[in-house]
C-alpha cells in the first residue's frame, strides 16, 4: 500500500512492522516526529510495545540494553547531542553484541546551536561497533529500517539507520508499506542467542582480564567483516520478496566515468539529476552512492572507483584538522590500488546549508581542471565573514 | 543463636571482596531474602570486581553488568522487557555503591523512580569510591579523610541524604538497613519484594580497606553506626509514613568515630559539632515519624 509519509513516519511505520517490544526514547529535534508517531502507536494498541520515557538519550539507550539483553526488540531513536550523550553506552551496546536498532536523524552538533543536517554526529560514531546505513529517501528508510533488524539479529550487532535532517525527516514522500504478513515472513520473531534469565542463571559484562577481553574483541570485528556479506543475502532476500534493493553501496554510471562523485544521503538525489545535465552534455561522469559505512564495504569501493581518473568526495561532515570522512574511507579503500585515481575531498552542505545542483556542477568543473588535488580538503560555498563589531 | 533468615544461598565462596566486606555480607543475606526469581542490575561499583571475572561468578543468579551511571535505566529495561513477556514474577534489583547511586547514577535513578518502575534499588554505602581507592563522594561523612579528602582538606561537608532524597519522589518504599541487623535486613528486602513500583533500599555496609579499621571490626562499627543514631533504621511507605525500627540508647558518637582511622584527626571540638548534628538530624526524623518527645 502507497502512503505519503515523512522519511520520519517511513521509520516509524518499520519499527511497527519489525514488531518492536521496547522502545525508549528523549525527545531532540529532529527526531521527535519518529517517537511521537511510535508514542501514539503504544498508546493506541496499533503496538504491543512498552514505550519508556526515560529522562535522557544515555538512559534511553542503557534501558534498551537492559531490555534486549532480556531478551526482546528494542528500538530508539536520536540525534547530534543526544547520540553524543549516548557515547559511552554505544560501546557498550556493540561489546555486549546487542542487536539494538537505532534510527538517528544526522543533525550538527552546537555551539552554536543548529538543528539542520550535518553528518558529523554519526560518524564521529564510527569506532563504536555499530553498523551504519545511510538513507537517500523515504522508502529506502522504510526498508533499510526493516532489513536493520535482520541484520543485527543475525551477525549480533547494533545498528544505525541514518537519514538526512529534514530533507528526509520532514519531506512528505509516496512510500509503499509493506504487508504486515510479507514483513512477518522477512523478520520473523526475535530469538534471542543469549538472555537474562532465571532457569539459566548466568552473567553479562563482568570482568575480564586481558586473557579474554582480546578474542572478545577481535569476535566483534569478524562479526563486522560479516555483515557485509550477510546485508548482501538479507537485501536479496528483501528484493525478491518487496521487489527492491539499494546496495550497500550503488555504482551510477561508473563503467566508463572519468571522474565519479562520491555521495551519501540526500545529497546523493542533488547529484543523480547533476550527473543527467553533465551527461547530456557528453561528460564521462558517474556517482558512487555508500549505504554501508560500517562495516565499510572498502572492495565495493575500490571495485567501483578503480577504473576512474579522478573521484570526488562529498562530505557533508568534518574530522577537524583531516578533512571529510568519507573522503579518507574512499582513499583508504584505493590506497593499495595500483594505479588509482586522485581523490579529491569537498566539505558542503555543513549545518544544513543547500548542497545546490550549480555546487555539485562547480565541484565537477574544479576536479576536472585540475591536474592535480594541492589540498587534502576544499571547503565549498566559505562566504567573507564580517563582524559586527570591529576593535579601534 | 540462631538467625531468622532463609537457608538458600545464591551467593558462593570464591568472591574477591576484601577480608570484612561489608557489601559482600549485606548482599549474601539480600539474595538469601530475595530468592532465585531474581534479575540483577549490577552498575559500576566494588561489586563489579567482587563478583569475580569471567568465565566465573560468585553470584547464582542472572546479572547484567552496567555502566557506572545506569542502574535506574538499565532496571527499567529490563522490567519492561519482563513484562512484555509476561514474566510478572522476576524481581528487578539493581545492586550499586553510593557513587553510582548519590552520584553519577542519581540522575538515571531518580528518572526511574519519578517512572514508578516496578524494581527495587539497593545501595549499599561504604561512603566513598572504594572501588578506585577510597576518593570522597557525596556520601562521604562530614569529618572523613579519603584520598582526594586529604589531610587538613578533610570532608567538611554534610553526607547526601539519600533516603530523604527518594521520599522526596513519594517513591512506594524507602527503607535503611544495616549488616549487623540483618533480620531487619531481610524483613525489609522480603517486604521490599511484595510491594510493586520503586522501592529503594540504603545499606550501610562497612568498608575495613578504606575506613582504616581491623577487618573484624566490620560489624562492631556498623551496629555502632544505629546505635549512636548516625545511621537511624527506618522505613517510609509513599514518601510520608515513617516507622523508625530501631531506638537506641544514644551511645556517643565519638565512640564511633574514635574506631576508625579515616577520623582520626579530628579534635574533642570537631567531634562535640559532629555530636550536635546527629542529634540534629535525628530530632529531624523523630518529627516526621510523629514521636518528637
């Protein structure tokens, strides 16, 4: 069935579907649509769910990781602060190989405050241990959200589906919402590998000395190697039942490009009609989208871009003082590449602002007369700043 | 003499408490009351260690390990995941220190009790961060020198009342305890358990390592501390009716204090002020249990 939903009711409408047993949440914009859909949807009974209104984004996480180490599916939801908050328990969640799943709205993080889109927040999550995905549009936010939980259930890890500040959490979309017995039939009820239970009296997170701790960690990397074989099988699975698939990561036109973008969210929607213009205008151009940035699928990477001149990351997103983080994952996964393309890092769209179809073009132009990439990073659309008041 | 407390052990030799562990005692008898249909939430503290570390446990029940400031949150979890799946008859108990209870877990702690989540809440005081190695926390008595309390820079700041601080959130059940009552221990965890939403229980639990006292004195002090009326046993239902369980004959509190090492720079004129504020705040709780003479 067709609706028009906003990318947040998209998750909301998946987190109903894949049956949820626990769900915590703090409200932040703007991810309060997602647990106020899902608030109503306890209440209501339309869920048979407990929604706990806990007092902060850290306790909404440590209640889930009580709850789904008892064994039930749990869901949060959040954004910049509140998934800086949640830091220390993100770790937590991942070393004690819960499948929670999270849906995280990308917001800048303050001072100053701003509540537009930045990427920042979540992947200054990155070596936290959960899996990563990024969403274009609304029905991919449906169905990433729904394959999320296959995911984490079958490798035992968190994960995070991660879509755009309002030009995905507040954009009325038409979604196809699938049959509640399809989805049945995709994610079946959660059956717990391991539990808090009383007939089998054991215990969770206690101390370990460096006799163990190590292969425990080294358990959580190979789990995470997995995963991206296993997102392969689960999205097949998914195609064949709902008829669509993202990839983890989508190769546009890359066969015979010269200079591919690289892209991820919504930006990747901008590029997809930059990409037509440049083309019509005969420019071997293509986009790589990345889905998946943990586990990062660097081969994908590398398979898709290996052929290319010349690449060009968009990040919408800053490690300060080493450019965008995309941008190093692409170069990381071509480094040993023989031969392979120059890749050039832009910064845009940093705190909401537009990332243009003209921006887009502008960077096309500047890789491709360029021999050479002189900066690690080139910050996009930086405006003369003049301050109000000036020092005599 | 014979104690009336429940032969069933949950708790097994092998745990690495130090020697007169006053946590270690006030847990065996909680589990003995509580019984096997119990879920522990255990956030950071001494016990995190005591317990021992995997693959072992002294301890036969499910418990969850935490991080330091989610005892509140992650028992909500777990309660709501119990109920989800119909199980009404698993008791939720998170077990943690002061630290992680009057400190960085008050915040997690009083959500859960403004939430009324069914669980019951056990901190047991040793009146400092022991587990790190005797730092002063909010729970620390005025007087006591710790590590980061040192010297002339002694804790001249009053101890956090917790319990009051609960009542304050009309919480169900309230109730202080104490390892050298431990009848009245038992009585309150079994009574604690046939009461639903937050209960709380404080547990006074002498801590030998970083209270510099002889390990076989650790029960001596903590039957001194209700005698002297520096730890009162009392119980409050709904955050207003008090029945203090225990009157002593008011020994004098520089008997206790004259003990133990982390007091022992205190003057007759420091101990006199400390005289007068535990009179104070016992004429306090004689009020709000009607009895004030």
């Amino acid at each position: 069935m067709k609706r028009v939903l906003e990318g947040s009711h998209a998750v909301a409408e998946a987190v109903r579907l894949a049956k949820a047993q626990v769900i915590s949440a703090y409200p932040i914009t703007p991810q309060t649509h997602i647990v106020e859909i899902l608030s109503e949807y306890c209440s209501s009974g339309k869920m048979n769910a407990r929604f706990l209104r806990v007092e902060s984004e850290h306790s909404a996480l440590a209640a889930l990781i009580g709850a789904q180490s008892s064994g039930v599916r749990t869901f949060t939801a959040t954004s910049s602060q509140g998934l800086a908050l949640m830091h220390e328990l993100l770790h937590w969640a991942a070393g004690a190989r819960l499948p929670i799943v999270m849906a995280e709205v990308n917001r800048a993080l303050g001072p100053g405050w701003n509540i537009w889109t930045d990427q920042t927040d979540s992947l200054a999550q990155r070596d936290t241990g959960w899996i990563q995905l990024y969403c274009e549009d609304s029905q991919e936010v449906l169905d990433t959200t729904l394959q999320a939980y296959r995911l984490a259930e079958e490798v035992n890890l968190p994960v995070m589906v991660v879509l755009d500040a309002f030009f995905l959490s507040h954009t009325y979309e038409p979604v196809d919402i699938p049959d509640e017995k399809d989805v049945d039939r995709f994610l079946p009820p959660f059956t717990p590998k391991f539990q808090l239970d009383t007939a089998n009296p054991c215990s969770f997170g206690q101390l370990v000395t460096p006799a163990f701790y190590m292969e425990m960690r080294y358990d959580i990397d190979r789990a995470m190697d997995m995963a991206i074989a296993r997102f392969g099988d689960i999205e097949e699975e998914y195609h064949r039942l709902f008829k669509r698939r993202y990839g983890a990561v989508e190769a546009v036109q890359c066969d015979d490009a010269d200079i591919i973008f690289v892209t991820s969210g919504t930006v990747t929607s901008t590029c997809r009609l930059v990409l037509k213009a440049l083309r019509d205008r005969g420019e071997k151009v293509g986009i790589l989208k990345v889905k998946l940035f943990r586990p990062s699928p660097s081969e994908e990477i590398s398979r898709a871009l290996g052929t290319a001149k010349k690449v060009a990351v968009i990040d919408r997103n800053c490690s300060f003082g080493a450019g965008g983080i995309f941008a190093q994952e692409v170069r990381a996964a071509l480094c040993n590449l023989p031969g392979h393309p120059l890749v050039y890092g832009y910064i845009a769209g940093i705190g909401g602002r537009d990332v243009t179809p003209q921006l887009l073009e502008e960077i096309y132009w500047k890789t491709k007369n360029s021999d050479f990439p002189e900066k690690d990073r080139i910050w996009m659309g930086i405006q003369e700043v003049s301050h109000g008041t000036q020092r005599s | 003499m014979e104690l009336n407390v429940p032969d069933q052990e949950f708790m097994y030799s092998g745990h690495v408490g130090c020697p007169g562990c006053g946590a270690a005692i006030a847990m065996r008898f909680f589990l003995k009351a509580l019984g096997d249909k119990t879920i522990m939430v255990l956030p950071a503290c001494c016990w995190s260690v005591i317990a021992g570390p995997y693959p072992q446990s002294t301890l036969k029940i499910p418990l969850i390990h935490s991080a330091f400031e989610t005892g509140g949150a992650v028992a909500s979890g777990v309660r709501a995941a119990l109920d989800m799946k119909g199980d009404r008859e698993t008791t939720v108990v998170t077990w943690a220190g002061d630290g992680g209870t009057f400190d960085i877990g008050f915040q997690a702690l009083s959500g859960a009790v403004e939430r009324n989540e069914d669980f019951i809440y056990v901190c047991y005081d040793n009146e400092a961060y022991m587990n790190t190695g005797i730092q002063r926390s909010s729970s620390t008595p005025y007087g006591a020198w710790t590590t980061t309390t040192p010297g002339a820079d002694w804790k001249k700041l009053r101890k956090k009342n917790i319990v009051e601080a609960l009542v304050a959130h009309r919480i169900p059940y309230a109730a202080t305890a104490n390892i050298a009552f431990p009848e009245d221990l038992v009585r309150k965890a079994q009574k604690a358990k046939s009461i639903k939403g937050s209960r709380f229980i404080h547990v006074y639990a002498s801590c030998p390592t970083g209270w510099r006292i002889p390990s076989e004195m650790s029960i001596k002090i903590a039957r001194m501390a209700v005698q002297t009326n520096i730890f009162p046993l009392y119980e409050v239902e709904d955050g207003i009716r008090y029945t203090i369980n225990y009157k002593p004959k008011e020994y004098l509190v520089r008997e206790y204090f004259k003990l133990q090492g982390r007091f022992r720079h205190l003057t007759d004129r420091d101990l006199d002020q400390i005289q007068e504020m535990v009179n104070e705040d016992w004429d306090l709780l004689l009020r709000k249990a009607g009895e004030h003479a």
